[in-house]
C-alpha cells in the first residue's frame, strides 16, 4: 500500500457516471442525453444514450473525434455499426451521417 501514497491526481479528471448528471445532447432530429465522464485539454469524454430515431447534426470536426459502440446499433458515414464498432475521425473531416433507427449508447471522445 506505501505505492498509493506516490500517486497523484494533478492532471486527472475522473467522474464515477452514477455520480454524474445527465444533460440534452442534441442533433437534428429525436433525442438523446449525455454524462461527460473526464475533460482534459479540451477533450470531454461522454456517455451518450440516443433514442431511436436521433440524428446528428452535419459539423467539420476542427480537432478529431473517436467513438465506441456499447449497445444497439447507429450508422456513421453510411457505414452500420453495432456493438463493439468504433470511429476515428481526424480533424477537418466532415460528419454528415450520425443516426441511429434502434437506439444506441456509446462514448465519443471529442474537443470543442
């Protein structure tokens, strides 16, 4: 245990989810809530919950952006993806179809 007293939490951001709120995070179309999880530098790491029928709204993503699927299935980019699928999209890429017709949950890591 004389190992735990050396470490340090300067720098580290991290957020039990039971303990975190949920907020509206929105798209163009149905809903969907979030819990961001830690931020660092800009980065937000968040939970996301969309209902069936959500949609993202089209952006350029100015830094990248990742994503793993935890549950149900969405389509990125024409692209199906269901359990255990990610994304990277570097920056200056643009996103123009996010939506999800079963309900999904999933993390995005992303900097606004």
């Amino acid at each position: 245990m004389d190992h735990i007293k050396d470490i340090s939490l300067e720098g580290w951001d991290i957020v039990h989810a039971d303990e975190a709120e949920w907020m509206p995070w929105t798209g163009s179309a149905g809903d969907a809530r979030a819990k961001i999880l830690g931020t660092a530098d800009g980065y937000m790491v968040a939970l996301v919950e969309a209902q069936p029928g959500y949609a993202g709204t089209r952006h350029e993503h100015a830094h990248a952006e990742f994503n793993y699927v935890i549950e149900g299935t969405l389509r990125n980019q024409g692209k199906a993806m269901s359990v255990g699928d990610g994304y990277a999209a570097a920056a200056g890429s643009t996103h123009t179809d996010f939506a999800t017709d079963s309900g999904a949950t999933y993390i995005v890591i992303f900097k606004i």
